[in-house]
C-alpha cells in the first residue's frame, strides 16, 4: 500500500465504426507518500499492474518515471521501475474493441484514487457508469464535452463504463474490411490537451519521454488530423488561457515549453 492513487482520467477519445473500435486515453497520478523509493517485487503481481480491457491493442504507454520500461501481462500491462517518494503521472492509450452497438468495461482500481473524472464528447457516444454522480458539461476550443467526477475511489473497488448506441460499419467498409487493414494511432496530443485544459492531471508533470512501442506495425494519424496543426492549436489555447488569467505565467510557461519541444521535434508536410 505504498504507492496509490492521487488522481485519474478516462477519456474516450473517438470511434471507428468500420473496425468496432473505441480510442481510450487514461492517466493517472500515481503518489509514495513515504520517505522511501518503493522497489516492486520480482513476482507479476508485485509489479506496477494496470488493467485493460479485453481484446485491447495498439497500447503507448508514457510516464515521467525516470528509467520506466513496461511490458504486456495478461489482463493489461505493468510498469517495470522503482517509485520515488513524490507524485508521478502515467499515461496510456488504446484501442478496445465493441460488439453490436455497445461496450462494457469493468475497470478495478488496484490502487485507488482520490479523484476520478470521465471525459467525453458531446454527441460522440452516450456512456455511463455506476459512478452515482451527476453529469457536467465543460466547453473546450469550442468543443463540448460531457464529464463525470467522483472522490474517493477505494483499493479494489470497481468501476463500470458502459458506452451504448455505437455505430455500426456501412455496408461498403463491412465489404473492405476482408481486404484493408485499419491504421490505428491515438491522438495523444489533442486527448493530453483536453486533459491538461480541464486542469486535473498536470501535476508534477515536468517531461514528457514519449516511449512508443505499440503491439502491432500500424502507424499514423486518424485519418483528417495533423499533429502539428494540433500542437499550433493547444499552443494558441494556452495563450488565451493566459490572456484570460485562468492559467498563470508559470504554469503557461510550463506548458508552452512541453508543446514548443514537440513540435520542434514533428516534421514538417
């Protein structure tokens, strides 16, 4: 009980109708309260272990633990590095598949968390949960979105997120699918916006060491995005928070400087 959970985000990020998949990002802050590094065990189940849905794919996982490695267990994956005292974000993203025209998911809190929030579109599915809380709505760069928040998320409990009235693929994509494979990618940057935006999960955040290493050899954008548009994008957002006075000098420099080297780093068309 060394290391739990400080705050965590859900978010379902867009739907393929041709595939029967959903994008999902989560993150959670994990935090040692105590003076010393937690080393994990050598056993599986001593490991830093977070569940996944099943059938899920095209994981990325992205920490600021210093030195952290993952690999796939059976029922998701898990971290493989000692945790400092302090707080300390993970960020994971996937495909999970539907059948029919809906989705369920049990998800068990191994670690807790003292906050929980569940973001999505407005309009792009209806979901819901056994949360037993009330839905809002945020406005984000002129988007909707619909949230659920809840406290006090206790070890093992479980939380059940229910997405229903899926679409279903065309006719035409049923007849392709036997004859193309679908390039998956998760937009990380717009997901890592909105929830960086919304202002639960930042935290100690000071490094993103994006580690790709999905599970099959797809590559690329959803089709009709361009990440450097994306981070041009989330860049002039941070100014008009700043302009605002929602977001402070520090906090806008912060957050600048991570999206800066980003897009330094994505090439050009």
């Amino acid at each position: 009980d060394v290391v739990g959970g400080f705050n965590s985000s859900v978010l379902f990020t867009s739907i393929d109708p041709s595939t029967r998949r959903l994008s999902i990002m989560e993150m959670i802050t994990l935090i040692n309260e105590s003076e010393t590094t937690y080393v994990p065990g050598g056993g599986p189940m001593d490991l830093l272990r977070f569940g996944l849905p099943e059938g899920s794919d095209q994981l990325i996982v992205d920490t600021n633990l210093p030195g952290a490695d993952w690999i796939q267990v059976d029922r998701g994956f898990a971290l493989i590095t000692p945790v400092p005292p302090g707080k300390h974000e993970v960020m994971y993203v996937y495909s999970a598949p539907y059948e029919n025209s809906s989705f369920e998911y049990e998800k068990t809190w191994r670690y807790g968390t003292e906050s929980l929030r569940v973001v999505v579109q407005e309009g792009l599915v209806d979901f819901q949960t056994n949360l037993g809380v009330d839905y809002q709505s945020v406005e984000i760069g002129g988007i909707d979105y619909r949230i659920q928040e809840a406290q006090g998320i206790q070890r093992g409990s479980k939380t059940i997120f229910k997405l229903i009235d899926l679409p279903a693929p065309s006719f035409r994509q049923s007849l392709s699918q036997g004859y193309n494979s679908m390039r998956y990618e998760f937009v990380g940057p717009v997901s890592l916006a909105i929830l960086l935006l919304l202002g639960g999960l930042y935290g100690s955040w000071k490094m993103i060491q994006v580690r790709r290493r999905p599970l099959a050899d797809s590559r690329g954008w959803f089709p009709g995005s361009d990440e450097r548009q994306v981070l041009e994008d989330m860049l002039s957002e941070l100014d008009y928070l700043l302009e605002e006075g929602i977001l402070s000098v520090e906090e806008h420099r912060r957050r600048s400087d991570i999206l800066s080297r980003r897009l330094l780093a994505t090439p050009g068309e």
